[in-house]
C-alpha cells in the first residue's frame, strides 16, 4: 500500500492533475471565440494616460488595482499562492526523490527557507479562515466546501510540517502527507482550485476592462 | 418522499434555459472562490454600509446559483426572492470586478430572464417603493 501511493500513484495524480487542465484550457477555447477587431477604441483627442516610469509606475498601477481597496488581502493572498506553488516544487525532499526517480530536478531551497516559508504559507491559511469564520461579507457566502477547499489545500503543508519537525509518528504523517498531496493534485482541475486556471485563461486573454492581457478572445 | 411545491412554476421551461448556457454558467460557479474581493466595487454595497447582500458574489451564488443548484426546481417563494436580489439589489451597470474575471452581470441578467419567463419581476407602478 505504501509504495502504491509513493510511486504510481504519484504519476497517477500528476497525469489526473495535468490532464484535468488541459481539459479545463480546451473547455475555455470552446466556450470563447477569437475577435479581430476591438470594439471599443480610445477617441482621437484623448490623450492616453502615460504612467511614471520605473517603481512610481508600478506604484501607479497598484493603485489603480483592486490593491487599493483591499491592501492586506492582496498581500495575503499573493504570499499563499506563491508559497502554495514554490514550496513543494522547489523542496529538498521532493527533489531528491525526483532526481532519483527521472535522473533531473529543479533547484532546491535550504531546508530553513521552505520551513519558513511553509510556517508564512500556514498563517496565510490561518488569515483566510479567520476571514471565513468573522467577517460578515465572507462569512455569508461560506459553506462547509470552502472549509473543506482550505483543508485541502493547507493539509499537505500541515502534515509536511510535522513529519519534518518528527512530530506525532513519522510513518503515519508521511502517508497522509502523500495522500493529501495526491489529493490536492487530482482535485485541482475538478473543484474550486479550477480558479488557478481561469484566472490566466480569462484575465489574460479575455477582453475586458479588468484585462490583465490583450484580450484577443471574447466569449 | 417529499414533494416540493413547484405550483405555478414551468419548471421544465427553467431547466431548458438553465441547460441552454450551462458550461459557462456552472464553470463560472465553480471559478468563484468566495473570496469577495467583488465587494467593493459595487456602488450598491458601498452605499449601504457595506451590507454584504449587495456584494456581486452574494448577488449571483443567491440567484443564478440557486437555480442551478436545484435544477430548476424551485417554487414561486424562491423566484419571489431571486427577483429582489436581481432587480432591488442590482442595477447591472456592469462595473463588479472579479479577480478571475467572472462575467458577473451575465449571470444577474440570466437569473432576471428566468424570472421575467415565468411572470416573476418588479411591478414598479404598483410597488413605488422608493417614491418621494
């Protein structure tokens, strides 16, 4: 059992994982068409804005962002993914086994950084759940799949958090460690982490005025 | 087995409009992560304290979501509800910002489509709700 879900069941989950958002990006090209033209243009005499050059731009641009409105949110939420992505890719652990496995892998940070960054990614949790549970405006769109989409995605990270400091037994954790990776992975393209792909797919290329892209498609 | 009371309701009519556009109506359910960063951006929500009723996502997960969630089969009391979420709670002018990019008026438009085919919308004349 234990070498089924440390080794083809990886492969399996990775396949579901990949497979799934190749499926969601072909499911986006259907719903949305490719548009030639733009329909809206900037009239003649309006000058475009020019913003600041260097980090004044990038201030500039913040501030016209959703930033402005909810700061602390922005920085939450951009941390979490970040850390959510980077860790596992770039983890010691996972590497070397990767290495042995297909004989190459990325590069990996210092056990310390991804503690660090492991105990950052878990406050970031902490902050969405208290978020759930208190503020009015999330609360009353909350249901108990939002909790279970937090347990999800936070779960592999409490387990490899544990089993790294040899906390509770090793063996057990390190199996609800790979089981809850595994689970992450399949569930990513069929539950509400199908946000991950949306996000590039529409902001990028669908026309629009929050169009983080060119916006060549329309639906 | 409980029957639920859809008297009144062309149920079979709601299920083939709600069929008619449901790959881009349930992915756009699912993309939403409830994250509520919608809020704000509507004048509505703003200008009534920041009730939570009026943000985008509550707006549409309460109307749109709803039908979908019970496949069409609703009574008049729920349409009667979609209808003031619809029409009192939004004015669609299209201006709810969403991190994912869901196409959130779409769907308010939809849930009043629905309501309007089955003799569900706001009767403004006799109503005069908000009248000086």
């Amino acid at each position: 059992m234990y070498d089924f879900i440390r080794g083809p069941m990886v492969w399996i989950s990775i396949a579901i994982f990949f497979g799934g958002i190749l499926w969601q990006v072909f499911r986006f090209l259907t719903l949305s068409q490719a548009i030639e033209e733009p329909k809206l243009k900037r009239p003649a005499g309006l000058v475009a804005e020019v913003p600041p050059a260097g980090v004044g731009g990038f201030l500039h641009a913040l501030k016209l962002s959703i930033f402005k409105t909810s700061p602390g949110m922005i920085i939450v939420t951009s941390v979490f993914h970040l850390c959510l992505v980077m860790v596992p890719l770039f983890l010691l652990g996972h590497n070397i086994l990767i290495e042995r496995a297909i004989g190459f892998s990325l590069f990996s940070f210092s056990e310390r950084t991804s503690d660090v960054l492991t105990v950052i990614f878990l406050f970031c949790g902490l902050f969405f759940l208290y978020r759930r549970l208190f503020l009015p405006r999330v609360r009353i769109i909350t249901s108990g799949y939002d909790f279970l989409m937090l347990l999800l995605a936070t779960a592999p990270f409490i387990t490899g958090l544990l089993a790294y400091h040899q906390l509770f037994d090793y063996k057990t954790l390190m199996v609800l460690h790979i089981l809850a990776g595994e689970a992450m992975l399949i569930c990513a393209p069929f539950t509400k982490f199908v946000h991950m792909v949306y996000f590039f797919a529409v902001r990028f290329s669908v026309k629009g005025e929050w169009a983080l892209g060119s916006g060549n498609r329309n639906w | 087995m409980f029957k639920k009371n859809t008297a009144g309701v062309d149920t079979d009519l709601i299920k083939k409009r709600l069929d008619s556009r449901k790959a881009k109506m349930k992915l756009s359910l699912a993309a939403c992560a409830h994250c509520t960063l919608c809020a704000e951006s509507c004048f509505l929500f703003n200008a009534r304290d920041n009730d939570p009723t009026y943000m985008p996502s509550y707006k549409f997960i309460n109307s749109i979501g709803v039908l979908y969630k019970k496949k069409g089969m609703v009574d008049r009391a729920a349409l009667q509800d979609i209808r003031d979420v619809v029409w009192d709670r939004c004015v669609l002018c299209t201006r709810c910002y969403c991190p994912f990019g869901i196409d959130i008026p779409e769907m308010i438009a939809f849930a009043r489509t629905i309501c309007r085919e089955q003799g569900v919308f706001p009767d403004f004349e006799k109503e005069q709700k908000h009248a000086g």
